[in-house]
C-alpha cells in the first residue's frame, strides 16, 4: 500500500513540500497529489508588478512536476475533514473526495480587507493574481491627474506604491500609513525610502489609519479625507477560513498552529506551512507571512514526514530571518539588513543595487520553487513499512 500524501495550494510552500519529498522517498511508496486552484504557479511576490502592467513569465505547474511523480489535481479545495482524513475539491467535473494518510495544508492566504467599511465595495487588492489582473485593467483605464491611493505603509504598500509611480508618472500616487514612513526600518533604510518616494512623487500621509473606503476617497481616524479615484487596499494578509472550520487546532486569526517539525499540535497526520501556519520563530515570534519564511518552513515539513517515515532524523535547523528585501520601481531598492528575529539593524543596502539584489531574490524564489532540494542528498529513501505503522499510532494518540 503507498502512503498517501496530499498537498493543498502549489504556492510557494506547497510546490516546495511536494517537490522536495517526491525527491526524498520512492514512488513505490508514495503517492504525492497536489491540488491547487489553477494551473500555474504563480509568483506572488511579483503581483504589484502585475497590477503594474508588467507581463510575467507563465509558469504551468504541470511543467514544473513534470517527471517528478508528483500528480497535480486542478481543483478548488472546498472543505478538510481532518478526523475522517478526506479532503473535499470542487473541478469543473463536479466535487470529490480524496482521502489521505499525511495532509500538508498550504493554502496561502488572500487580502486582509480588515472589516473596513467600503472596502469590499470600492478597494482593489494585488494579494491574487485575479485581484492583480482587476487592477490592471483599472490602472490601464485611468487618466492623467487622477489618483492612486495605496493603504498600508507595509512591505505590500511600498512595493506597489512605488511600482504604480514609476510606471505611470502621469497619475498621482498616495500612499496612507498607520505610522510613520517605514517607521520599523534603521536611519539609513527609512531616509532612502522617503527619499525613493520624493523622487518618484509620491504623497506619503503618515499616522492615517483608514477608516472607510468611498467610491473616490478614503477618509481616516483623525478626520482627513484623500482622494482616491483608485484604492489599493494592503493592510496584511488574511488566511483562508478553510482550517478554522476543522477541528485542528487554530489561532485566533485561522492560521494553524504548527510545532518546529510544521506539525500540527492536535492532529499529527496534519502538517501546514506558509502564510497558513502559525509557527514560532526565534526569540518566541511567530514568523512572518512571507517566503522569507515559508521557504525554510517547507523544507522542514518535507524533511520532517519524510524521516518519520523512513525511520532518518528529523531536522532541526532554526529558521530565522536575515533580510527584508523590497522593491522600490524597477530601479530602486532596499536591503534591511535584520537580526533573526526580523528586527532592523543598522546596515541596509540601497539603489540600483538593492533592486538587482532583490531581482536576484525574486528570481531565486521561482527557481527554488522548481528545485526543492537545497541541501539535501538526491537518494531516495525507502519508506519503512513500522514508520508508517509507527505514523498511524501517533496520529490514533
Ligand atoms: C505583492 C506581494 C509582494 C510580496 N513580496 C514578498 C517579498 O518580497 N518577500 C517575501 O518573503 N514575501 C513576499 N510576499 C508574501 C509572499 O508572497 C507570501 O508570504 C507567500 O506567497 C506565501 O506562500 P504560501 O505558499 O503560503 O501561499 P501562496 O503563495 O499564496 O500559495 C497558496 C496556493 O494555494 C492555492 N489556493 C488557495 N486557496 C485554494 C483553494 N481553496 N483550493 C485550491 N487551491 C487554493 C493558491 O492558488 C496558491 O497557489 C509578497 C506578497 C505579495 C502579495
């Protein structure tokens, strides 16, 4: 019998997990499904330039597994039942259900709209590819002088505000933050930032918390009103309601909660990793949702199912964090150099280099994706039949 192995979401996490354990254990005794939503990987990191207008390059997720024994099912993942151990998908065929011995949930997440008033209605988003399109089309349609308004002063917001600008110099670009501009980055990073935004003529509303979201304008907590013939709304993220409605254990926000191993506390046939799972970092943090930290946690995961059952050790390797890498335009950028618990310190890289720099990341995350096995020996191993009895004991306890 192969132990059956599925995968939700073919994100960064996902493809990574599934990847990286089709190449540790054998296709005698495994079987890898992977079920994503749409047929291409999509780099999400790079959806502000999307929206921007930039084309990027299609990258079909059957390609990409291609020879790798891992099965991909285009399907919409409508529900998880984790003490029956069946997944239900949604196709154009109609629904299903898939039963596992091993699930991996990596579902991402989508835009945090936060319960703001007017957002649901008027505000645009670039945290999906269809969000990203929608705006495209939107910013295509606008005319010289009118405005763009992005709310979230966070790494999202600084990316797509200064993508908007230097891509289209003839609108103009508001930019509404919390706090102050950058206010989390050391001296040099937030002077090169509110310089970027300067040069590329951006207005930067600081301590603007946006309270509503109006056809034409977005009013704030203090009172102020800013126009808006667009806004692009990228206050965080938020994860799918699809684990909350399990009986995994969750965090408040729906993210589950996962041990060093990306194993979840309650159901140990059940791993998450990504934006979708709340994992503590160093110094007692939770990580952050990004691939900073998604990408390792991947790793783990894969490795982690894979010696428990294969009988190998498990991995212990602390992910932590070394940089914030963040486009300002295509020419512009920032390096801020953190501590591993994500605090800046006082080195940052800027300008041409930074954005080659964070290129090369962009780059290397997409390549990541399609080459999961950093750091690992290409042997298969083979699974052991008391592994696998040893797995069912401890997700039975
Ligand atoms: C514009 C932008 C810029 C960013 N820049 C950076 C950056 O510079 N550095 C950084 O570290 N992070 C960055 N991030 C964050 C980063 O993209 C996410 O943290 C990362 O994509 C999380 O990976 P994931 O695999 O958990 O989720 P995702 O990459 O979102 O993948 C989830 C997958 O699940 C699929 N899916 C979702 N729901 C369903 C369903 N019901 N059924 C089937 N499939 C489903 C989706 O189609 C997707 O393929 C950025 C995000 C955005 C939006």
């Amino acid at each position: 019998m192969q132990h059956r192995i599925i995968v939700l979401g073919a994100g960064y996490t996902g493809a990574i997990a599934a990847g990286r354990l089709a190449k540790r254990l054998r296709r005698e005794d495994v079987a890898i499904t992977v079920v994503n939503a749409e047929p291409d990987f999509v780099e999400r990191v790079r959806l502000h330039q999307l929206a921007a207008g930039q084309e990027l390059k299609p990258r079909p997720l059957r390609e990409m597994f291609a020879g790798t024994g891992v099965e991909l099912k285009v399907a919409r993942v409508t529900g998880v039942d984790v003490d029956r151990r069946t997944v239900t998908v949604a196709a154009a065929g109609g629904t299903a259900e898939l039963r596992y011995d091993t699930l991996v949930y990596a579902l991402g997440s989508g835009w945090n709209a936060q319960g703001v008033p007017g957002t649901a209605e008027h505000a645009y988003e670039v945290a999906s590819r269809p969000g990203a399109l929608r705006l495209r089309e939107r910013l295509a349609r606008l005319h010289a002088g009118q405005t763009v308004t992005v709310v979230g002063g966070g790494l999202t917001g600084l990316e797509a505000a200064t993508e908007f600008a230097e891509a289209r110099p003839d609108l103009r670009v508001a930019l509404a933050v919390r706090g102050g501009l950058g206010d989390w980055l050391a001296a040099k990073g937030r002077d090169h930032l509110r310089k970027v935004v300067a040069k590329l003529g951006i207005t930067a509303y600081e301590h603007a918390a946006v309270t509503g979201v109006e056809a034409d304008r977005v009013v704030t907590a203090d009172g102020r009103a800013v126009a808006a013939d667009v806004t692009v709304w990228t206050t965080g993220f938020a994860v799918h309601p699809i684990a909350a409605a399990t009986t995994l254990d969750t965090t408040a926000t729906g993210q589950i909660a996962v041990d060093a191993t990306m194993r979840s506390v309650s159901h140990p046939d059940v791993y998450a990793v990504g934006d979708a799972a709340h994992a503590i970092g160093p110094e007692g943090r939770p990580l952050r949702m990004s691939c900073a930290s998604g990408t390792p946690m991947a790793w783990q995961a894969a490795d982690a199912i894979a010696a428990r059952l294969t009988g190998g050790k498990l991995p212990n390797v602390p992910i932590r964090y070394f940089n914030q890498c963040i486009s300002l335009g295509r020419k512009e950028g920032l390096i801020q150099f953190v501590t591993a618990d994500d605090q800046a310190k006082p080195s940052a890289l800027t300008g041409r280099f930074a954005a080659a720099y964070k290129e090369l990341v962009c780059k290397g995350a997409a390549w990541g994706v399609a080459n999961p096995t950093l750091g690992m020996p290409t042997r298969r191993r083979p699974v052991l039949r008391d592994a696998a009895a040893a797995h069912q004991v401890a997700r039975a306890a």
